[in-house]
C-alpha cells in the first residue's frame, strides 16, 4: 500500500488542491486519481513498473495523474512543461514510456512523437469515470524517474522507490513540523525533488493545501500572499532576488502590507542553489524570517536541513535529517576529521536506486562500502555543515589550493559598487586554472585599484587578482546574460 494515498482518506473533506479561484478536495482527488489508474490499466491487473510519461500544467491534473499512475503500478515519468521537444523526446525514448498523459495545450508540440512507435496517447481532459480494481503496489517498487544532467553528459534518469520518496517525506515534515492546516503556495516546476517532494507531497501526506501559481510573477505571489491564506513558502535565492527587487519598487503602504503579511508566516526555506547571505539579509529585513537553507539533491531528496526551532546559521545548511547519515570524505573516501573540507558522503533510506539503466553510473556514484558520492564539497564547523561548492564547478583547483567558488562570491557581494556576481575557474596552462569573476557592476567606472586593495583586506593571498580585463561579453557559464559587465582574474 502507497502510505501517501492511503493517508488521504483522513483528510476526505479537506482542500488538497488550488489553484487560481478552485479548489478541490482530498476525495476528488482519490475519485479523479482512481479513473486515471482503470484508463492506464485498461483492462490490465498491474502495470508492474511500466513508465508513464506525463506533460500537463501545475494542478489537480497533475496531481491526479500522478496519484494515478502509482496506483496502476506504474512509474510515474514528469515532463518539464518549458522544455523542447528534443529534451521530451529524450526523455520519452529513454525511460521507453509505453503512455503519455498529456493536456490539450501540449498536443501540438507533441504531434511528431505520435507518428512514431507505439505509445499510447491520453488525453487529461478525456478521462471518465470508471469502475474497476487497483493493484496492490508495494513500498519497494520503483515509483518515479527524475531526469538530472549533473555537470557533465547526458540526462541521466534517478529512480526512486516508493520507500524511497517516503522517507524523504517524513524526514521534512517531522522536522518542519507540517500540520494539516498549513497551506504552502507552489511556483516551482514540477520535475524535480523541490516542487514534488517538498512541497506537494510533504502537503498531501500531512493533510495541507498546495496551492498552484502556473506562471511566476513577483506581483501575483504577493497578491496571493495578501490573501491571508498562505503560511508556508519554499523558493529557490532567484525568486527571493525577484520579490526583493518588486518590493523594494511598491509604495510605503504597499511594503508595509506585505511585511506584516510575511511576519504572520509560520515558515520560509530556500532551497536548489546556494542562498546568498545578501539576499537573506535582506528578505529578512522585509518578512521578518530567517529564510530556512537545506540541502539535497535529486538523487536522495533532502538530507541536511537548518532546524525548524533553533539557530539557522547564514552561509550553512544545518545538520543531518532524521534517517540520513552523513559523512565528510576525501577523493580517498576516506572520513576527513571535522574542519577539513571534503566530498559530502550519504547513506539512508532516502537514497535513490539506480539510474536508469546506468549501471555503470550507478556503480560509480556509490562507494564499495555503499556511500553515495554527493561530488558536492563541504565542510563540518562546530556541528553545522557549510557547502563550499560542486567539486566539478565550484571548486577551482588553482596552484595547488582548492578554492571555493562560492566564498569568493559572498565576499564580492558584500562590496558597494557590486550588484551580483558570478566565480568560476578558467583554464590556464600555468596555474591549472584562475579564477574568473562576472561582475555586475553599479559603476562601469569602478576604481580597479580601489577594488584590488578592497579584495587583499577581504581575501586570503592565494586569491587576490592580479590583473582586471574588460569583456564586452562575458561566457554564459560565467554569469549569462548581463548589462554591466567586467572580468576579473585573479590566481
């Protein structure tokens, strides 16, 4: 038995579901997900794993389809709505998905992949309502496939169990303290770990509301939140860096509103990328809240957290959640004594079960003692964990040192005449590599000198810049798209 949908029956009456001015409840959704499993089954007693990709907009649609496909004994496959055909088309042909749930808006774009094969085609807004029985599904069956590219190669496909996405579940609501009268507002995508797990399933297992934005706008998340409903809010740092901006640009009065809005809010996380202490300054000036940081990954759901009740360290992302060990290792896999930074190591319930048919990759990523090798680096100082960065990206290897991408950026941040910045490591044939600074500057006419003197007080030797240069375009891997820009090399 699915705990999670087992569990909704509690709640029958409750609101599972909204979205713009519906709502719907706990037994609509049982009802809506049961037609769907009987029209997947069609007129089989199990689908025993088969994949089920599915391409619908944020909502009870969703949610359905996806309740559905677990109770026929599927996999449930979430196709990323901003994606092109080539990276669905992928997706579909790798996970060999025998259906494809998709609504109307989608079937154009879906139209060359219909001629080909035999993949069978269902339409959302055609089911009907049917009768039949459901198959008994266990915890260990395989539940859901996240696509993830990691840094380097192909998508590669996470598969998850039930047991798995359980764990992950219960680890945040017993430590986030989810009740059932919380209602947590949704504007994140719906193929990966953050807007699932985190959000939709950790509401429906505690009898919650999730309420649905389709699109994300600054002034509709405000709008929303000055209804008074919302207490729950989960964002990556580039939406709190939005709302910022939209706030600081409302009138007195408007500001005033929000704040004491956000003030009532019974808890805020960020979450997928490194939270700038900038941005949580400010948001913190704004709301009142010291924005929750935790860590996780596709592969494993979340696994460290800054605790619900107690000190939330910027810069850190707390300790280990319940279930979840966690271990500092070096390229040796070998345990680091604590204030020596090395790769984060994890073993618990809440780890994924193989790439899809990767079992090559999935060898890999796993040490012979059966860690999973996070590849991000990170340092344990007095009892909290501090993520230095990607060990394939945010780790410049430069003289000999390993340099942490994301401390040099935080220092960068906190100077007057720069807006926001981005480090990565450049090739160099006598270093290894240097370091390479994309700079919004609030100045073109920045005093390099000035900043250069400003960076030996603020950084360590090994990272102080040796020379400046002026890029009319900086590389997108260095910042993307900017207005203001200058390089920086440092060594």
């Amino acid at each position: 038995m699915i705990n999670l949908i087992g569990r909704a029956s509690k709640y029958s009456n409750r609101i599972a579901i909204k979205i713009e001015d519906q709502s719907f409840t706990y037994k609509e959704l049982l009802e809506a997900s049961k037609n769907i499993a009987i029209t997947l089954l069609k007129g089989r007693k199990d689908l025993e794993e088969s994949r089920i990709a599915f391409l619908v907009e944020p909502g009870f649609d969703y949610v359905a389809i996806q309740w559905g496909i677990w109770r026929a004994g599927g996999i449930a496959v979430p196709l990323c709505v901003k994606h092109p055909l080539p990276s669905i088309r992928y997706v579909i042909e790798d996970t060999k998905a025998e259906t494809i749930v998709l609504s109307k808006a989608f079937e154009e774009l879906l139209n060359p992949i219909k001629t080909q094969g035999d993949i069978r085609f269902v339409a959302s807004e055609n089911i009907e309502e049917k009768e039949g029985d459901l198959p008994d599904v266990g915890m260990d069956r395989r539940a859901m496939i996240l696509y993830t590219s990691g840094t380097t190669g192909s998508p590669k496909g996470v598969v998850s169990t039930h047991q798995n996405i359980e764990t992950q579940i219960t680890a945040l609501t017993t430590s986030w303290e989810w009740q059932q009268d919380d209602h947590i507002l949704n504007v994140l995508p719906l193929h990966h770990v953050h807007g699932i797990v985190n959000m939709l399933c950790c509401a429906l297992w505690s009898g919650a509301c999730c309420e649905f934005l389709p699109k994300f706008s600054p002034q509709k998340v405000f709008d929303i939140f000055l209804k008074k409903e919302v207490n729950l809010f989960m964002a990556v740092p580039t939406i709190y860096y939005k709302l910022i901006a939209f706030y600081n640009e409302m009138s007195k009065e408007e500001q005033l509103n929000i704040s004491q809005v956000l003030k009532d809010f019974r808890l805020m996380v960020s979450g997928s990328a490194a939270l700038p202490v900038s941005v949580l300054e400010q948001w913190r000036e704004i709301s009142g809240h010291t924005l929750l940081e935790r860590y996780g990954m596709t592969e494993m759901g979340m696994a460290i957290s800054n605790p619900y009740q107690g000190e939330r360290r910027p810069g850190h992302i707390g300790h280990p959640l319940s279930k979840v060990t966690i271990r500092i290792a070096d390229e040796m896999d070998q345990l680091v004594v604590d204030g020596t930074q090395g790769e984060i190591q994890v073993k618990g319930p809440n780890v994924f079960k193989e790439y899809w048919q990767k079992p090559e990759a999935t060898k890999e990523t796993f040490t012979s003692d059966g860690w999973f090798k996070t590849g991000d680096i990170a340092v344990l100082e007095n009892g909290y964990y501090r993520i230095l960065g990607r060990n394939s990206v945010d780790i410049i290897k430069s003289g000999g040192y390993k340099i942490s991408a994301l401390e040099i950026e935080e220092v960068l941040r906190t100077h007057p005449q720069i807006k926001e910045c981005g480090v990565v490591g450049i090739p160099d044939e006598e270093w290894g590599e240097i370091i390479g600074a994309g700079l919004i500057a609030l100045d073109e006419s920045m005093d390099l000198d000035a900043l250069n003197n400003w960076l030996k007080e603020k950084m360590p030797a090994y990272k102080i810049p040796r020379k400046y240069i002026f890029l009319e375009d900086l590389p997108r891997n260095v910042m993307g798209k900017v207005t203001k820009k200058v390089l920086v090399e440092m060594f």
